[in-house]
C-alpha cells in the first residue's frame, strides 16, 4: 500500500495518527527495538549453525582417518591372506621343506 497519497496537508494530526497506527497493524512500521532484537536472535542463530557445520566437517575429517586406517588393515590382511594361499599352493601336501628355496 503505498502511503504517501495520504501525505497531504489536508488529514491534519489526527489523520496523521491514524495513518501511523494503520501502518503499525499492518506492519509497515517497525519499532526500531524490535528490529534490533530480530538481528541479534538472527545473528545468534548464524553463529549457532556456523559452529554446528564446523563440528559437523571436523567429523567428517575424523572418519575419513579411520576409514583410511579401516582400508590400509584390509589391504595388509589381503595381501596376507594371498601370501598365505600361494605358499599352500606352492606346498600341495609336500613337507615344509618345500616351501624352503632350493639350496642348488
């Protein structure tokens, strides 16, 4: 609503202060304190979901340690399960000498 038709100099004081109480109920016109406390609880809330996204990436940086620890044990076990299978291979019942090298 656009109120600076009723500007004139014809609505006098108190047309003057109907307009500003129209313009409160409708929330044209703010107190100042009010607005105030909008931008503090704002700014709260910012701060509150900065430091929740900067735990929530510390946690994130945290698993990806152990699943790099998690992979490097795997590796290690399957690379100790295969040394394992080609040395029964290599065996096929034989003795433990055959697993020995040839002293030839």
């Amino acid at each position: 609503m656009d109120y600076t038709a009723f500007l004139t100099p014809s609505i006098g004081a108190v047309g003057l202060l109907a307009l500003v109480v129209l313009m409160i109920f409708r929330g044209s016109l703010i107190p100042k304190s009010t607005i105030d406390a909008r931008i503090a609880d704002k700014d709260a809330q910012i701060e509150m979901w900065r430091a929740a996204y900067e735990k929530s990436q510390e946690a994130l940086d945290l698993k990806d340690q152990q699943i790099d620890a998690l992979l490097e044990a795997a590796r290690t076990t399957t690379n100790v399960v295969a040394a394992v299978s080609e040395a029964a291979s290599r065996n096929s019942g034989r003795s433990r000498r055959a697993l020995a090298p040839s002293e030839e």
